[in-house]
C-alpha cells in the first residue's frame, strides 16, 4: 500500500534524481491532525470587479489570520461580480502576482456566481472560472489546491469555505461546487421525538436543533450509517464521523462482522451485520434505528471487472444490485418509514470510473454513473419534502487494499495522473463525507464532489 516513489522523492537524492529525469514531483500533503488542525498561515482576500458578498465575517470564521504579502495558506478571490470578458481581467490582474505567495499544500479557492442564463455574457465570464480553476489546479503544483464555489449568500456557504480552507480538503482540487441559498435542510421542530410514539423520550438526543453547532464536533447527538464499514474507506468514514460527534453504525455483510465490532469498538459505535442488498435491507435498518437516523453513508462497494464481451450476466447483475440497487432501495424505504430524520444527510458514493469510464468496468462505471443520477434526481425533492440533502463523493485512486491489488505499471500510472500525482488516502474520502453530513452543509445539496487530486480522468 505504501508509495515508496512519493517517499523517494522527499528525499534530497531522490529529489535530485527524479527532477533530472523529468520524473513527477508529488508533494507530501498536509493532512488533518489534532496537532495540526488548521493550514499553516494567514489567508489573503482578494476581489475582482465589484462584488455584493459579505465574505469578511465568514472568512473570520476559518480560524486564518490575515496572510502577510509574502506568504499566504490560502487565498480567496472572490469573482462574483465578474460579468464580462472584460471583468475577467480583473481575475488574473489579482492572482498573476498572488500564486507565488502560496505556500506548499496551500489553498486558491475562486468565488463564482451561479451562471445567468438570460445574459451570454455573464454566462460565458463565470463559465470561464471553471476552465480558469482547473488549468490553475494543473499547473500550481506544491500540493496545492485550486477549487472554485459558486454561491449567492457567503454565509450559506461558511462550512464549505471552512472545508476547503483546511487540511481536511488536501486530496480535492480541480472541483466545482455550487452552494445554495440560506436555509438548505430546514430544522427539525420535533427533532428530539422518537418516531416510536410508544417509545420514551431519549434524554440524551439533542433537544434544540438551532443550538449552534459546535464545529469541533458537528454531529455530536446525531446518529450516522456507514455501509461497508468494517474496512477500508468506509472504515476510515466511520472513525471521521464519529471524532465529529456521531454515533456511528457500522454496517457491513455478516461474513465481516467480526471487523465491523472491531471499528464499532474502537470509536464508540454499533456494529450492524447486514448484506445490504437483502431485500428488507431498509426495514432491518430502520428497525435496529428506532430513534432514527440523521446521516445515511452509501459506502459499501464492489468491483466485478471483465470487459464486455467476456463478463457474464451475474458479474453485471452482483455490482449493479451492490453498487446501485440497493442504494436506491434502502433510500427510498428510510426516507418513506421517516427514519432519516429531517435536517439529515444522504451521502452516496460514486467514482471517477462513472464519471470517465474505465476498460473493463462497465457494470462498475455503469453502477457508479447512476449514482450521480440518483443524487441529481433525488436531491431537490428529498430537500424539500423530507429536509434531507442527498451528495455524493466519487473517489479516484485511493490507496486501500483494493487498490494494493491493482498491478504495479497500472497501479503506477492510477497513483501519478493527477495534479497531485499522487493516490489519496481513504481519510481523504473521509473527511470530503464528513463535510458533506455536517448539518452546517445544509445548503449544499445535489453535488458530486470528486476526491481524486484532480485526476486526468473525466472532467
Ligand atoms: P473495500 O472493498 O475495501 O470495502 C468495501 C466494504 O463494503 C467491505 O467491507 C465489504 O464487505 C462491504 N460490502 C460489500 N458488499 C456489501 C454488501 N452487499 N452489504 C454490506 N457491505 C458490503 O472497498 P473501498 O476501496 O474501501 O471502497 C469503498 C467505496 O468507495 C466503494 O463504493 C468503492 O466502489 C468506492 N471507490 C473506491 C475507490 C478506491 O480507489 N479504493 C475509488 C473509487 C470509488
């Protein structure tokens, strides 16, 4: 699992060596830690044309000071109020001379407008930020991230700003997320009673949900699923969802129950033995969750490949029902038993493989495209008629034991194309989800969040 390459290359002969060679230069990523829990530097705010957003006190709220001239975390342009091909000037007369000032693993966040259909011109400026952001991502290099939200309310947008200006968000880059208006999941009046009328009021539940969160501890009093849990990313979701406050359930298929109480063990949680594509999958969840259940983690996966010509029905038929079916059956039957309590969180996990294609994957690319279909369809209405934001996370090269098994020129290549040129860690998954399940993320519903260093792959 270990990338010795990255670790040659930190070295000052391996250094030497892979730049002679024109070889590429990974950067070693800064991660979240509790001893290093924020970027290492002060933020830097600029603005091109004029904008209406009060950014000031959100950006407050990222626990980065201002940034000196020379060295800067992390920069902000906010490119809101850019309406024209003339306003874009604006965009490259701010960070022409800022990139240099950021620092390795940094953070370039652009600020966009949501694109104004009725005016070409405003359209084309704004859509011109994601070709802008994108290139930047390729180029910037450092272990730097380039990322651009489009939003109309900043404070709407406080927890993804926090997100993508901390060490959380090191593996996510070349993305574009679109932040709603104030309001996203409307709060639950009734969020400390259980759905069992018969059942007593659970003292320990949170009893105001307009309380503050507490952003150490976002989901603290809330309860989370992780499907697939006993191992891997969904192991790694588990432990992330629970430092942030929740009791998780860690889900997995029988044969793996005794890995599953070993992660429900270690992080305070419940391990549920279920294969989810059980038929009554739904009800068994929402019978072992009689208070309900705030976060609904699809993490569970597997990956049957052959190509086309060679792949039987039941290789097609075992990924689609893991990957796909079952997703859309325990949604639709914890959303409909009222389960998944309002102001809750639906986070599915799709691929960059059903994003781009892969050779020999069309039942896994298959599988992963209709979970970004799913989240499209579904997100607006489980908003507006259960409180619920439904998300996705499509991972790209993560180093787990799946990706262990991959041969070396193939599992080389998976590692090294993307801007990173390095494979991400299931933490990163981990934390992408986290930002996603946290009730200040209200107002980010429908997307698809890539967590793949950027990979060449697909957009
Ligand atoms: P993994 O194989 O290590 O873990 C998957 C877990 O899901 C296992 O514990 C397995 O027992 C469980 N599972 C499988 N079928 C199940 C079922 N029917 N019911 C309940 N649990 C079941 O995989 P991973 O690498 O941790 O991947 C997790 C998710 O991320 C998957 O959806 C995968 O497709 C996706 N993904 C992974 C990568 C990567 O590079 N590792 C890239 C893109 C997407």
């Amino acid at each position: 699992m270990a990338d010795r390459y990255l670790r040659f290359t930190g070295t000052a002969p391996g250094r030497f060596l892979t730049r002679r060679l024109g070889l590429p230069q990974p950067a070693a990523l800064v991660r979240w830690s509790p001893e290093r829990p924020a970027l290492d530097g002060g933020l830097r705010h600029l603005t091109a044309g004029t904008s209406a957003l009060d950014l000031a006190p959100v950006l407050a709220r990222t626990g980065l000071g201002p940034a000196g001239a020379e060295r800067a975390a992390a920069v902000v342009l906010d490119a809101t109020g850019v309406r024209d091909v003339e306003g874009l000037a604006g965009v490259h007369a701010a960070l022409h001379p800022a990139v240099r000032s950021v620092v390795a693993s940094g953070r370039v966040v652009v600020l966009g407008a949501p694109l104004d259909l009725a005016d070409h011109h405003q359209a084309a400026a704004q859509q011109a930020l994601e070709g802008f952001t994108r290139s930047l991502g390729k180029e910037i290099g450092r272990g730097r991230t380039v990322n651009l939200v489009r939003l109309t309310d900043a404070a709407a947008a406080q927890s993804t700003l926090r997100f993508l200006l901390s060490p959380k968000s090191a593996y996510v880059s070349g993305q574009v997320i679109e932040v709603g208006p104030l309001g996203g999941a409307p709060a639950a009046p009734d969020r400390n009673r259980p759905l069992d009328p018969d059942r007593p009021l659970d003292p320990d539940r949170p009893v105001d949900p307009d309380l503050p969160v507490d952003p150490d501890r976002p989901l603290a009093g809330r309860t989370a699923l992780v499907t697939g849990g006993a191992r891997g990313i969904g192991e790694a979701v588990a432990a992330t969802l629970a430092r942030d406050g929740a009791h998780v359930v860690v889900l997995d298929v029988p044969q793996a129950e005794q890995d599953a109480r070993r992660v429900a063990d270690r992080i305070g949680g419940t391990a549920l033995p279920l294969d989810i594509t059980a038929a009554d999958a739904g009800a068994r969840i929402a019978e072992a969750l009689p208070d309900g259940l705030d976060v609904l983690i699809h993490n569970a996966g597997i990956t049957r490949d052959r190509r086309l010509v060679n792949m039987p029905a039941e290789r097609w038929a075992a990924v689609l029902e893991v990957n796909l079916a079952s997703v859309l059956r325990t949604t639709d039957a914890l959303l409909k038993a009222g389960t998944l309590r309002r102001g809750g969180s639906v986070v599915a996990t799709a691929s960059i493989a059903g994003l781009a294609g892969n050779a020999g994957q069309t039942n896994y690319g298959a599988s992963k495209a209709g979970i970004v279909g799913l989240v499209r369809s579904l997100a607006p209405r489980a908003l507006d008629e259960h409180g619920v934001t439904v998300n996705a996370v499509a991972p790209g090269f993560i180093e787990t034991k799946m990706t262990a098994a991959i041969p070396l020129f193939i599992r080389e290549a998976g590692r090294r194309m993307n801007s990173l040129a390095q494979g991400g860690l299931p933490a990163d998954v981990a934390e992408t989800t986290a930002w996603l399940a946290h009730p200040a993320s209200g107002a980010v519903n429908g997307q698809v969040v890539r967590v793949c260093g950027q990979s060449l792959l697909g957009a």
